[in-house]
C-alpha cells in the first residue's frame, strides 16, 4: 500500500465510529458530518476536483450501507448543496460553507 493510500481519509470507518460513539446520531447527520470531515482531509484545487471528491464520498457511504434510505437521503441533500454552492463559489469558500 503506497503512503499516499494508508493516509488516505476512510470515510466509512468515520461514519461506523461516530454511530457507535453516540448511539442516538441519526443515519443522515452522521453521513453529514462524515462528508464535513471528508471535505476537510481533501486537497482539492478546482471545483471539479472537489465536486468528485464529495460524489466519490456519498457514493462509499452508500455502497457500506445495507440499504439505509436515511442515510442516502442525507447523502443526497448535502451533495445537492454542494452543488448548488460550487456554481457561485471557490472550493475554499465550500469548504467553509
């Protein structure tokens, strides 16, 4: 496994802890804050960057799920966010949106 791979952010594994920390997180304020966290490990430069960096994100939340529509559901309305912010503003500006 190259460096760059072993420091990569697992998203997945944020989510599990912070549902297993508190027990009364809901699906999808776990997976909100879990995509916060993602965004804030990642480097990207342009929004294009950015905006696959988030898909890629919902798409493994969604993926080590067993079918939890909560959980896409709260995938889903902040990735619309995100977009809708990524039209008007810089990736730094959505970072701190």
């Amino acid at each position: 496994m190259s460096t760059s791979e072993s420091n990569r952010f697992d998203i997945v594994q944020y989510y599990n802890d912070l549902v297993k920390k508190d027990s009364s997180i809901s699906s999808p304020v776990a997976a909100v804050s879990s995509l916060v966290r993602a965004i804030e490990e990642q480097n990207a430069t342009t929004m294009l960057e950015f905006m696959m960096i988030v898909r890629t994100a919902c798409e493994e939340l969604k993926k080590a799920t067993d079918n939890s529509i909560s959980l896409s559901a709260g995938c889903d309305v902040f990735l619309q966010q995100m977009s809708r912010l990524s039209h008007a503003q810089s990736v730094d500006e959505c970072r701190m949106a």
